[in-house]
C-alpha cells in the first residue's frame, strides 16, 4: 500500500507537469467570448488579456500592484515550499529531464548525444514559439513576424539561447547560474518543505547511493536541505525502487515539513508575506476592476473586398459605459475613408456593425489604420485593418 501511493504520488506528480506545459502552449491559442486570448499581455497595445477582462498597463498603477504582488507571492511560496517551483513548473527543470531521460534510452553514445541535440533543438523552438505568443496573438504571428524585424530578432536571440542552455548547460543552470535559486537560500527557513531523508529512517539506509548516481544536481539527498536541489523526485524513485526490490518497502527520502518534519504556519516570516500578498491582491482586483476597459472594440479577420479599392470588416463593440455613445470612426493617415462615420451604441451594448473602407490611394502594407472616438476626452481606440 506504501509503494501504492509512492507509485501514484510520482503518477500524478508526472500528470500535473504535462497538464501545465500543455495549458502553456494552448493557452495563447484560446479566445474568450470578447474575442481576445484566455491570457496574453499585448506588446502592441500594452494591454493584458486576462479571463475576458483588458486591462490597460497605461494605467501604471496596476501594473505596479502586479509585479507586487507577484514578487510576494513567489516569496511566500518558497518561504513555505523551498524551490516546489523548480521540480513541478519550470520549463527549463522540465524540459532538462526530459532530454536527459528521453536521450539515456538510446544505447549508442553517439546516437545519444544527436537525440540529445535534436530534442533540445524541438524544445527550443516550442518554448521560444510559446513564449513570444504570450505577447504577440498568435493568430498574428506570421504578420507579424513579416512586419517587425525586431520581433525576428528577438526570437532568434531567444532560440539560440534557449537551444545552447539544454545542450550545453541543463542543470549547471539550476546550481550555478539562476538567480532564483540564489535569492531562495535567503528565503527559506527551518520549517520549510524539502526533498531528504524522513527523520527517524537514517538507519534504514543501506548505502547503495542510488539517489546520488541519479541526481540532476549532483548532491547528497541524504544531507537535505541543500540549496542546490531543485525538488526533482528522482532521488526518491530511485530510493522507492531499491526498497521495493528488496523488502517491498517505500524508499525513506521524501518531502519533509523543515527540521521538526512539522507543517508549521505560524511564522513572522510568512504570516507577514501572506498578508501583504492579500492586500495586494484585493489592491489589484479593484484597480482592475476600476481601470478596465470602458469600450472595446473587436475587428473580424476576414476582410471582403469589393473592388476599385473598396473592402468591408465587420467590427464587434462592447461598451461597458454607463451612458449611450456615438463612436466616430476616421482614418487618421488620410488615405482612406471609413464609413459609416458614427455608431449608436447604447448602455453596455454590444453591438456589431459593417464598416466600408474606401481606399483613396495605393497601400504598400496593406494596412489600413481605423481610429475609434467614443468620448472625446479619452483617447482614441486605434486598430489595423489587413487589407491583404
Ligand atoms: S537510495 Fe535510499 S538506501 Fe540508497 S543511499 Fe540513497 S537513501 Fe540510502
Ligand atoms: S536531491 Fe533529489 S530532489 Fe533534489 S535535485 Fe537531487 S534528485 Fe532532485
């Protein structure tokens, strides 16, 4: 029953890892009914894409709660569960294991190593994909990619980075390089969650340093809490295996609750990082909440053309005013001519409408600018129509 849940544990430790790496290339890929990303941070627009609300980062306030908020909870976290993140959500972790065991099945060390290259090349490319999808809609991309040189740059420089770190580097980064596991010594204490030996097993321990030989890092799991260890839990497969072969006994390493192996809450450290994660938390939701966006504006991909320089695009607002608007639509370049020139949109309406686009003059790009006033006091909203 032991190795039962040791087994499991391990199961489900796998299954949530794929789940998240999948979540993480789909997620860019999913539109809410507002017709945006489930979660994306627009460079274009400097604007976040979160569970069908748009936040605007121009408002500096809640970008600056954010990034708060976010460097406390990752206190918070490690306070509580050591470097939990290393083993069970970072790509860098994830992706290195998998080189390393997918690779080590091949039996021929040359061979091996060209696996090894080649899955590390793979991996590269989906994270650097999945990465710039996070800012740039994927339903874009290519365009986007034509059209912005520094977005090739960015991604190329980003590739070769990441494709030299897991064939050359791997888990020298984890140990001597990521600045996370760095500030984490500083963060942990006696009572927090490690990877070692069970307190009160020392003794069981035959010495066959299994989980020395298969550990990433290279350290002792035995003389846990170490900061190099990154929480893998192939030290205590390999213990689980070695005792399962034996006596059909779980291994004797596993998670365990700081010095006293004693889940223990009430400490200044993390009660303080708990609090003020809250705080932050409620700050966020209601400056989300109060600076979201009053009008939005979704325009359809598919452009007709009617010819002699004439298209039409269907454009999607919703308005979460608390008055009736006329939204005025203009070219602001003077090269084409949009029609209709106002809208009627009503007390948070959504309202869908044809615009007609009269080009006045040949457009290189193929992209027509459309300006949006829907109150004159704010700016206006501005988007590309693709006319190609
Ligand atoms: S694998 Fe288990 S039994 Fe073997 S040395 Fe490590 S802790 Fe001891
Ligand atoms: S000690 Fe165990 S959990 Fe820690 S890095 Fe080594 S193998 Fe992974």
């Amino acid at each position: 029953m032991m190795i039962a849940n040791s087994v499991l544990r391990g199961k489900i430790y796998r299954l949530l890892q794929f789940i998240v790496v999948v979540c993480a290339l789909i997620i860019p890929f999913i539109k809410t009914s507002n017709g945006n990303s489930l979660f994306r941070f627009d460079v274009s627009t400097l604007q976040l894409y979160a569970f069908n609300t748009v936040v605007s980062f121009a408002s500096f306030f809640s970008a600056f709660i954010a990034i708060l908020l976010f460097t406390f909870l990752f206190v918070f976290t490690t306070q509580l569960l050591g470097r939990v993140w290393c083993g069970w959500l970072c790509p860098q972790s994830f992706f290195s294991i998998r080189i390393e065991s997918y690779s080590k099945k091949i039996k021929n060390k040359t061979m091996r190593k060209v696996a090894a290259v080649l899955l590390a090349f793979v991996f590269a490319l989906v994270l650097t994909l999945n990465w710039m999808m996070y800012f740039v809609s994927p339903y874009d991309f290519i365009s986007s990619l034509k059209s912005s040189s520094t977005m090739v740059t960015i991604g190329v420089v980003l590739f070769l980075f990441i494709f030299v770190d897991f064939v050359l580097v791997r888990f020298k980064w984890c140990k001597y390089v990521c600045p996370y596991s760095k500030f984490q010594v500083v963060m942990t204490d006696d009572d927090t969650l490690y990877v070692g030996m069970i307190p009160g097993k020392e003794k069981e321990c035959i010495d066959c340093k299994a989980c020395i030989r298969v550990c990433p890092t290279h350290i002792d799991p035995r003389k846990n809490p170490d900061a190099d260890c990154i929480y893998c839990e192939t030290c205590v497969t390999a213990c689980n295996q070695v005792f399962q072969k034996k006596d059909h006994h779980e291994g004797i390493l596993g998670y365990v609750w700081g010095k006293g192996n004693k889940f223990n809450f009430k400490r200044p450290n993390l009660i303080v990082t708990f609090s003020v994660s809250i705080v932050l938390f409620i700050i966020l939701i209601y400056s989300i909440i109060s600076t979201s966006e009053p009008f939005i504006i979704k325009v359809d991909d598919n452009v007709k053309s009617l010819g002699n320089g004439v298209y039409t695009v269907k454009v999607e607002m919703k308005s979460n005013l608390e008055k009736a608007v006329r939204v005025h639509f203009s070219n602001p370049d003077n090269v084409a001519e949009v029609s209709p020139a106002g809208v009627r949109v009503f007390i948070k309406e959504k309202v869908e409408s044809t615009l007609t686009i009269n080009t006045l003059k040949e457009i290189p790009n193929g992209k027509v600018k459309i300006q949006a006033v829907y109150d004159r006091k704010k700016d206006p909203i501005v988007f590309e129509v693709n006319l190609k």
